[in-house]
C-alpha cells in the first residue's frame, strides 16, 4: 500500500473518527487499508479479575481500547474508529 492508496481509502471515512493500529511488542508491518472497527475507549484499562483489579496491565497486553464484547459498564464508550489494518497476523 502507497500513501497516495491510504489517502484514496481515508477520503471515504468519517474526518473526525479516532485512528488506531494493532497494538503488541515491537516492530513494523506493510499497511493493507483502513476500515471501521467499533471500540470500547480504554475498555483494556478498566479492573478485571485475575489481573487484582489492576487498570495497568492491558487485557492480553493487546493496546488501550478493545472490541465491544458480551459485557457492558456503564462507563464504557462505544465508538467508531478508523483501523489501519496491516499484514500483522
């Protein structure tokens, strides 16, 4: 994927929509597009059993904010963001 391809995708989406990427470790991969993925904001920062109620350790150290699952808080934030997907598996 080119810029100028992730421009093109990037003109379709909402201008205001948060970005996000594959959170884990270290290293890079080729970008593949941008779509929508709905996310719980910070939802992997919020106390979970096992963890001690701990809100430092992300769920599965997978990155701030999580996909909308079978639990609902609340306090939780469901948004739509703009997902770089790219060739991480």
């Amino acid at each position: 994927m080119t810029v100028s391809d992730l421009i093109a995708i990037l003109h379709t989406l909402p201008p205001d929509a948060r970005v996000i990427v594959q959170g884990y470790e270290s290293g890079f991969n080729d970008a593949t597009g941008a779509v929508i993925q709905p996310i719980v904001v910070n939802g992997n920062h919020r106390p979970r059993s096992g963890l001690g109620g701990s809100t430092n350790v992300p769920a599965s150290y997978g990155g701030d904010h999580e996909e909308p699952g079978n639990t609902h808080f609340e306090s939780e934030v469901i948004e739509p963001a703009v997902y770089i997907t790219s060739t991480r598996k």
